[in-house]
C-alpha cells in the first residue's frame, strides 16, 4: 500500500477524481444515502488516502487540524474500498489519522462523526460518545472525541 497526505490544492485531478468516486461508490451507492458530497469542505481539509499495488484508491480519510474557533481536531469521510474490508486496512487508516492530528496538534482533541455500527470500531482507538444518537441522511450517528494527546 502506498500512504499519501495532501491538501487540497496539491491534489492532482486524478487525486480528486478517484476520492470523489470512492465516496460516491460507498456512501452513496452502496449505502443508498444520496447527499451533497461535494460540501465545500474539502479545500480546508487534508486528505489522506492509499492507493494499493494497481493505483487504485482504497482507503480515504478527510483531517481538519483544530482551529482556534474549533477546538477540535476532525476525522471525517473515513472510507474503505470493499474490496479490501476485513484486512485491517480501516485500523491502519484510523491510526494514520491520528497520529498525524496528534503530531500537528497535540494540545487538541480529536472529533468524529460515527456510523453507529461501528461505535465499537471508533471506542478501540479512544473515543468516547459525546452526543445523543442522531439521524444523518438516514443513517444514525453518533458524535464522539478522543481526548488530546497532551
């Protein structure tokens, strides 16, 4: 697996093209939840993504380093191709994102909007719920933060 980290700028269209379509392809298409993707958020954010031996993107993760009006650290669009589910990769793109929000801003916590289903996942790497369920385009969700590094 090949590990990239770049804003937005620095994305070639390709970059941009590809994470476009893996979102689409899981959050849209197979969890049937049509949404605006295309939020304006991405040129704020950093995206880090795998590309695997072929050049396909097959992991994805949208960072946002806190800010003095956040507070926070953000984790968010985190993705794995289904093709690769089950082989850690997930684990290994959670642990990336935190280690690079961890180096960039120890002194913040780390928030993330989760996929109820997978509380447990977000639990094993420290976050703890910080919000009632709630509904997000259908889907229940649950607000959660890891405590800062430091």
């Amino acid at each position: 697996m090949n590990w990239y980290l770049k804003a937005f700028n620095d994305l070639s269209l390709h970059d941009l093209y590809d994470l476009l379509k893996l979102r689409q392809e899981v959050f849209v298409v197979e969890q049937t939840c049509p949404y605006l993707d295309a939020d304006g958020a991405d040129e704020q954010a950093l995206h880090l993504y795998a590309r695997n031996s072929t050049g396909e993107m097959v992991a994805y993760a949208r960072l946002y380093l806190a800010t003095t009006d956040t507070g926070y650290s953000r984790i968010g669009r985190v993705i794995t191709h289904e093709k690769v589910r089950r082989q850690k990769l997930g684990i290994e793109l959670m642990q990336r994102s935190i280690d690079y929000l961890e180096k960039y801003a120890p002194q913040a916590p780390i928030q993330v909007g989760a996929q109820v289903y997978l509380l447990t996942f977000y639990k094993s790497f420290g976050f703890e719920p910080i919000s009632e369920e709630y509904l997000e385009d259908d889907i229940p969700h649950i607000d959660m933060q890891r405590k800062a590094a430091q």
